[in-house]
C-alpha cells in the first residue's frame, strides 16, 4: 500500500525534524505537507496503531 507507506515515511520525517528542534509548521513545510494533514495522520495513527 504506497499511499499508506508515504504518509507514514512523512510522519516519520516530520517527528525527527521535531525532534531536533525545529517547529511542528517548519517541519511539516521541509517534508511538503500540511500541518493539519500530519495531525490527522497522527490522529489515524493512534486510533489504528496505538502509538
């Protein structure tokens, strides 16, 4: 599933940055999606996953 793996490998992209310092609205512009779009994902992600 392509579309699931690169939302994913952004998400993943973007907690690193954040992790390094930089903000979650400079993070999400350096990986090329939106903000509200990787708190959705994230949102997605604990009710599937759990994390």
């Amino acid at each position: 599933m392509t579309v699931l793996r690169d939302k994913e490998e952004r998400c993943c992209a973007v907690e690193k940055l954040i992790a390094t310092g930089k903000g979650v609205i400079e993070s999400c512009r350096e990986v090329g999606i939106s903000e509200s779009a990787f708190q959705r994902w994230k949102r997605a992600q604990r009710h599937v996953g759990g994390g």
